[in-house]
C-alpha cells in the first residue's frame, strides 16, 4: 500500500514549503502606492467625508463599547487637518449669479 518513507517525505514537503511561505521574503515586495496618494485628515478619513461648510467629520469609526463589545460610532472629529487641496488656492469659491 502506502510505505512510510512515501508519507515521511510529503509531509517534509509540505512542512518545507509552509516554513518557506510563511517565514521567507518575497522579491516583488513593494510599498503601497495608493496610501501614499490619499490625503488622510488626523482622523483617518478623507476629505471627502468632511463636511466643507461645518468642517465636521460624518465618517463612523470602530470602537468598543462599555461591555467590551465593538460598534460604529460617529466619529469626533470638528475639522479637517489633512493636507490643503489645491482648489482652494488657486480657484476662487463660485458665487451665485446675481440677478
């Protein structure tokens, strides 16, 4: 049937290539483009969820509670401190036609 020596030596290959993925290092490896270009307030959202009039923030965040559970709650941030967009600078606001 199925002799020892067989079964001793799948198992030292799949300890081997289990040991190998878990533990060595990968060529490709490169940093994250993507979190480098988003521009994160303090809060960890964008500027997208901040409001513009009010400067509130309207994400939600991950946090325990006090049972040790966790729930989303709204998050506390009063104003984005996250990096200046460039419309502000060089565009001035729209204003409403007169008539």
């Amino acid at each position: 049937m199925i002799d020892p020596i067989s079964l001793t030596l799948g198992a030292a290959l799949v300890g081997g290539g289990w040991v190998l993925g878990r533990f060595g290092s990968r060529s490709g490896k490169q940093p994250k483009q993507l979190a480098a270009a988003t521009a994160l307030c303090g809060c960890g959202h964008d500027l997208a969820v901040h409001d513009r009039e009010s400067n509130r923030c309207h994400g939600e965040t991950f946090r325990k509670n006090g049972h040790g559970l966790k729930e989303w709650a709204n998050c506390n941030c009063r104003r984005y401190t996250g990096p200046t967009p460039l419309e502000e600078f060089f565009v001035p606001p729209a204003l409403p036609p007169t008539p």
